[in-house]
C-alpha cells in the first residue's frame, strides 16, 4: 500500500510540474497555435477533443474486455476447481472402451 501511495505521489507531482513541458511536444504546432485568433484555438481544442474519443473508446473496450474475461475466469474457477476440462467427457481414442476377445 505504501509503494502505491509513493508512486501516485511521485505522478502527481510529475504531472503537475510538466505543463509547459506537455506543451512543447510539437514546437511547429505550439507555434502556430499560438499566433491563431481565439475561435481558431477553440476549434484546434474540439478537433484534439475529436481525437481523443476514438483512443479513449479503444481503452476503454479493450480494459472491458479484459475484466470480463478475468471476471468470467474467476466464475469458473469457482464452478470448475478441478478444471473445466476435468467437467467434460473425454473424447478421442482414450474415450471408446477396449474389448478382450481372447480371455
């Protein structure tokens, strides 16, 4: 618990004191976002907003995906402990009894 109290600590303070430098990741476009007119900053905000909601949607399916599925994990190791396979009738060779002819 406290290496996790540590590392949120040691994040929000990263991120608090890196604004300016989030800032300068293109320096092209920081420029020419600078020298626009406020309506023209407003529309670059919706058009980064825009983008941010298709890799949000991905994240967000993929991290569902995946607590489903432990979730689902979990049922049947509930319903199965000895295994989901164990629950199933073999099949295959080892499934058809053997018959003796000669004794």
């Amino acid at each position: 618990m406290k290496a996790l109290l540590r590392c949120a600590a040691i994040a929000a303070a990263g991120l608090a004191a890196a604004p300016r430098l989030l800032a300068q990741g293109c320096a092209m476009c920081y420029a020419a976002a600078q020298a626009q007119d406020a309506n023209a900053a407003r529309h670059l905000d919706y058009a980064i907003l825009a983008l941010l909601i298709p890799s949000v949607s991905l994240f967000a399916g993929v991290f569902i995906f995946a607590l489903r599925r432990s979730i689902r994990a979990e049922d049947e190791a509930i319903l199965f402990p000895a295994g989901r396979a164990a629950s199933r009738p073999m099949a295959g060779p080892a499934a058809v009894p053997t018959v003796s002819l000669g004794q």
